[in-house]
C-alpha cells in the first residue's frame, strides 16, 4: 500500500507545472516554519531543529534553482534574499528564537503570495521540473 501511495505522490510532483511546484515548495516552507515554531513552544528541541533544517532545505533548493543570467537583477536579488533568510534560520536554530522564525516566515510569505499572483496571471505550458526540485518536494512530503 505504502508503495502505492508513493509511486502516486512521485508522480504527482513529476508532473506538476514549475510554478506550482515552486508554491509548494513556499507552502512547505511555511508549514515547516508553524512546526519550529510549535517545536519551539513545546521545549521540543528536536522538532524545532529538524523543521528548521527542513526549511533551509527548502530555501537553498530555491535559491540554487534561481537562472541568474536570464533573471538579472530579480534574480540576483531573490538570491541575496535566500541567502539572508538561511543566515536567520541557522541564528533561529541556534537560538532557538520564535522572533526570527516570525521574520522568516513574514518573508517567504511575502514570496509566496508575489509568486502566486505571477502565477495566476501567467498562462504556461506545463515544463517538467528539475529532477532536484521534484526529489525534494517529494522527500519533504510537499505534496499537497
């Protein structure tokens, strides 16, 4: 059954469009951000770290992902912007710090909700996303 389950999950991401896959990968972060935060509230140290690493995951996979040559000067800044947000969620892993999770989560947020209009309003045909991007989304168990 869990084979199955899997096989269908797998496939679901490998078919998906790039920007749907993109806002799952937000949409992950975000929800992995809620369970650092609970992690956090609950002294499960383990759980906030663990979901902490899961987002960095998540935002190194976007920033890799990044075309800087065709994306110019967004794409630059997109990147210095993950680059930052990683920065702040290895001081909230350190510190353990609900504030900087809040900050973090304010801005993928942000991302999310730009990326979704983009989306809305771009009418694509469905690409094939990276074999990286699909292999984390379905590690993470994004699928939605």
């Amino acid at each position: 059954m869990n084979r199955a389950v899997d096989t269908y999950k797998k496939t679901r991401v490998q078919t998906v469009d790039e920007g749907k896959l993109l806002l799952m990968l937000y949409d992950g972060a975000l929800q992995f951000l809620s369970e650092a935060e609970a992690g956090i509230n609950g002294k499960n140290v383990e759980k906030a770290h663990n979901s902490i690493i899961k987002v960095q995951k998540i935002v190194t996979e976007l920033m890799v992902s990044l075309n800087l040559e065709l994306g110019g000067d967004i794409a630059r800044n997109l990147q210095s912007l993950y680059v930052y947000v990683n920065r702040r969620l290895l001081a909230a892993n350190v510190k353990k710090d609900r504030e900087i999770i809040g900050e973090v989560r304010e801005i993928i947020s942000s991302l999310r909700n730009a990326f979704a209009d983009i989306v809305k309003k771009s009418v694509r045909p469905k690409t094939e996303p990276g074999p990286v991007a699909a292999d984390l989304v379905g590690k993470l168990n994004l699928q939605g």
